[in-house]
C-alpha cells in the first residue's frame, strides 16, 4: 500500500472509480449478454410459430369460406348465379393454393411437414371432387351431383378440415412450448442479472470501503495529533510522512508545531518581563497619585470659598435685575394704559357719534313706518271695494244664470285674493304698529345713553392724565435701578473670572488625578495580563 500512500487524492479517486466502474460496466454487460437470449427467444416466437399459426389460421378460414360456396354453388339458383359462385370459388382455389405456399417456408418440424403434406393432399382431393360435382352441376345431372356431395364430398372436406385442425393445433403446441422456454429463460437471465448486478455493487461499496479506511485511517491519525497539538503537547509525534494532500498536511503541521514552540518560548520570556516593568509602573503611580490628591483637596478649598462669593453676588445682582425688569415692565404698562385710555376714549367718541346717527335713523324709521301704516290702509279699503264688487258680480252671474258661471267662478276667485289680501294687510299693519313701539323704546335709550358716553369720555381724559404722570416717575426709578445693576454685574463678572480660573485649576488637578488613577489600573491589568499569559504559555509542554 505504500504506492497507494505516495498518489495523490485525486488520483486515489479516479483509482477507486475505475476499479468500480469496471466491476460494475462487467456486470451490465453481463445483463446486456443475458437480454440478447431473451431477445433471440423472443424473436423465435415472433419470427416462426406466430406466423405458422396466421398462416394455418388463415388456410382454415379459406378452407370454410371455399366450402360454403361450394355448397351454395349446389342450390338451385340462375346460371347466372352459378357462374358468379363458379368464379368466387376459382378465386379461392387460386388464394388457398397461395396459403400453403406461403406457409410451406415456416415448416420447422417433421410432423409439422407430414401434417403440412396430409393437408395439401386433403386440399387437392376435395377440390377435385368439387370441381367434378360442378361438372355435373352444369351438365344438368343435379341429382348425381347432390348424391356425390353427400357422399366423397363430405369425406374429402371433413379430412382436410382434420389436416388444417392438426396444423394448428402443432403450431399452438409449438408457441406455447417456445413461450414457456422463453418465460423459463427470461426468468433466469433476470435472475442471473439481477445476480450479477447485486455482486458488482457489492465489489464496488467493498473497493470504496477499502480506499476510504486507508483514507480516514491517516486523516484519523492526523487528527488525533492535531488535538494533542491544540491542547498544548507541542512534542506530540505526527504520523510518518507521504506524497499525497494527507503527507503534506502532515509535513505542514510539523513545521506549524516547530514554529509554535519557538513563539511560545519567547512569548513566556517576554511575559515575564511585562509583569515586573508593569508592578514598576504601579508603584510609581500610586505615589503619584498620593500627591494629586492632597493639590486637590487645597484647590478645592479655595474654589469653594470663591463659589460662595460669587453666588452672593449674584443674588444681589440677580434681585437688581428683578427689579430693573419689574420697573421696565410697571412703565410699559403705564405707557399701554394711557395709550388704551386714548383708544377707548376716541372709541366712546365713535359709539356717540354713531348713537347719535341711529337715533336719527331710527326717528326716520318711524316715520317711514307710519308711511307704510297708510299705505296699508289704502290696500284694506281696496280689498274691501274689490270683494263688494266680487259679491256683487256672483249676484249678477247668479242672475244670468248658465250663461254667467264662468263670470261667477271669475268673481269668486276675485273674491278669495281680496280676503287674503285684506288678512295680509290686517298682519302688515299689526307688524308696523310693533315695529313703531320698538323704535319708539329704541330712541328712548338712545336719549338716555348720550350723556353717560359724555361722563365716560370725561372720565378717560382724567385716567390718561394720571397713566402719564406714573410713567413719568417710573423712568426716573428705571435710571437708578440701571445703574445699581450695571455695579452690581460688573462685580459678579470679577467674581466669575476668579471663580472660573480656579475651576479650571481644579478640573486640571482633577484630570490629572484621573489619568493617574486610569495609568495605575491599566498598570495593573497589564501585570494581571502578564502573569495570565504566564500561566497560559505554561500549559504548553515544550
């Protein structure tokens, strides 16, 4: 097996799927061979015995078909009915002698040939004593015809109908025995191939069984070391070497393992240096540290007492603030108040010029009202004329008689719009009498309203007078408060100044108390790391 080792994988599988073709290309050739023998047992039964018995089926059916015009030909019938039966009967004569000509060439054996002669010996004898009963037939003799047909007739046609029953029967027997041969050997040949099959299938899994053990066995040997490998035995032995992928993985590990243990040493050395530079630096930071803190807590110190000045300033220049904006806003309000005084006065003197001008309206409205009232009581008195004269043209329509109906339908309608004209003007003139007690009430008010729009007048001219007096004072008291304010901040922003520097001092301090601390932590996590990757590389047997 060592040359099965040295070939590479790929040739190791084209090995194996040649080896298995081979065996399995052997065994379908194997059925190929066993299908032909079918085949040719098939082809007997197609090419001879079912021939023979189309042939012999055929010459029995021209047999019947030749006797039954026969016997047709021995009835009493026309001449020219006789000669037409006399010349179908000459036709069949002519296709039985083609029949057996025909079925001479598939004779296979010699009691098939001893049967075949019989009946073309039957076959001539029957058609002589036919031809003979038609000869009398036709010579008038009918009486020795009939006899002559009952008698050699029936005997020649009942031995020829035995001699094409023999043919048959031969050929069936002969079908049937080749068919069952047949069956018997496709039954076997399936076997046998079937057989022969199953065994390349078996020899092709046992040659693909054989490479893939010699396969998986090294692949399982390389295996094992590389987990020896990966568990730290870096001096495990590796499996001998070869040419194939397998040999040249093994090759590789080799040179990983070699490479591994030179990386290993060296990073054990360089651990142990990481771990002692790494509790150097934290010594060094915690002395570091010690002196941050106390800087930091005397800067604190200080930005606390600077913190409580300046928020005391800025209360007190907060609250001067409050009240610079307090005051701003009191004279924005005064000045809003006598500008709103100005606006309700001019807007009292409108209401009183417009109440004055409705006042007048409505006076005219009452006079036009009363305008109306007349009007309305001119349409009364003329519905009233108008349904009198209704009446009166209904008494004379009635008087007419049939000639005035239409006239009398006429002033009855006239009559109905004047009464609802006089209801419509009875509603109008109660509507304008409401309308003048309302405007009458209207104009009152308006009379009354005139002088408390004059006394509110008065009164927004003295709120004015008073607003500008207050806005006057407050602009005063807005200049003082400014000033206490703009003193008062430009101490606060000293404050802030001094307040900010020390801050600044502190978040400096701060920071750099932070960055000591984060130095220490990461001094320390490095030694952790360190003595770690010690440990980790310790695991290793080198």
């Amino acid at each position: 097996m060592n040359f099965f080792d040295n070939i590479s994988m790929r040739a190791k599988f084209i090995v194996n799927f040649l080896a298995s073709a081979s065996v399995l290309i052997a065994a379908i050739f194997f059925c190929i061979w066993q299908i032909r023998i079918i085949g040719q047992n098939t082809d007997a039964i197609a090419s001879n015995w079912l021939p023979s018995v189309q042939a012999a089926g055929e010459i029995s059916q021209l047999r019947l078909r030749y006797r039954v015009r026969s016997l047709e030909f021995m009835q009493p019938n026309t001449p020219e009915e006789h000669a037409k039966i006399a010349g179908s009967m000459t036709e069949l004569n002519g296709k039985l002698e083609q029949a057996f000509k025909k079925y001479e060439p598939l004779i296979s054996s010699a009691e098939e040939k001893q049967a075949y002669d019989g009946a073309v010996a039957a076959a001539v004898g029957y058609r002589e004593v036919v031809q003979q009963a038609v000869h009398l037939m036709q010579s008038g003799k009918e009486d020795e015809a009939r006899a002559l047909s009952k008698g050699e007739w029936t005997k020649r046609a009942n031995l020829l109908r035995d001699q094409t029953d023999a043919l048959i029967r031969i050929n069936s027997d002969g079908a049937k025995g080749a068919a069952a041969v047949a069956a018997e050997s496709a039954e076997a040949g399936i076997r046998d191939a079937l057989m022969a099959l199953l065994l390349g299938v078996v020899m092709a899994l046992a040659l693909s069984w054989l490479f893939a053990r010699r396969v998986t066995t090294r692949l399982g040997q390389t295996i094992v070391a590389a987990q020896a490998i990966s568990s730290g035995e870096l001096h495990t032995t590796l499996p001998a070497s070869s040419r194939d992928e397998v040999g040249k993985l093994i090759d590789a590990m080799g040179s990983m393992q070699i490479s591994l243990r030179a990386i290993i040493k060296q990073i054990s050395q360089s651990a142990g240096q990481l771990a002692h530079t790494a509790h150097s630096m934290t010594e060094q930071m915690e002395r570091l540290e010690q002196a941050s803190s106390a800087a930091n807590e005397s800067t604190s110190s200080a930005a606390a007492a600077i913190e409580q000045l300046s928020v005391s300033i800025d209360h007190v220049s907060a609250n001067a603030r409050e009240t610079e904006v307090d005051s701003r806003d009191v004279a924005e309000l005064a000045q809003r108040g006598r500008t709103t005084a100005h606006d309700v006065s001019a807007s009292i003197l409108s209401i009183s010029g417009e109440i004055s001008t409705a006042s007048n309206q409505v006076v005219l409205l009452a006079e036009r009202t009363r305008n109306i009232s007349g009007i309305a009581d001119t349409i009364r008195d003329i519905a009233d004329q108008t349904n009198l004269l209704a009446l009166n043209a209904a008494i004379e329509a009635a008087r007419a008689g049939e000639a005035g109906r239409g006239f009398a339908v006429v002033a009855d309608e006239v009559r109905k719009l004047a009464e609802r004209t006089a209801l419509a003007t009875n509603e109008i003139s109660t509507i304008i009498q409401a309308v003048v007690k309302e405007t009458a009430t209207v104009s009152e008010v308006m009379d009354h309203v005139n002088p408390m729009v004059e006394a509110g007048v008065t009164q927004v001219n003295q709120l004015t007078a008073s607003l500008g007096d207050i806005d006057d004072r407050m602009e005063r008291a807005l200049e003082r408060f400014r000033n206490v304010a703009e003193a008062v901040t430009e101490q606060s922003q000293a404050g802030t100044n001094l307040a900010g520097d020390v801050e600044r001092v502190v978040g400096v301090v701060e920071e750099t108390q932070s960055t000591v601390q984060f130095t220490r932590e990461a001094a320390r996590q490095l030694e952790s790391l360190a003595l770690g990757l010690q440990k980790e590389v310790a695991r290793f047997s080198i």
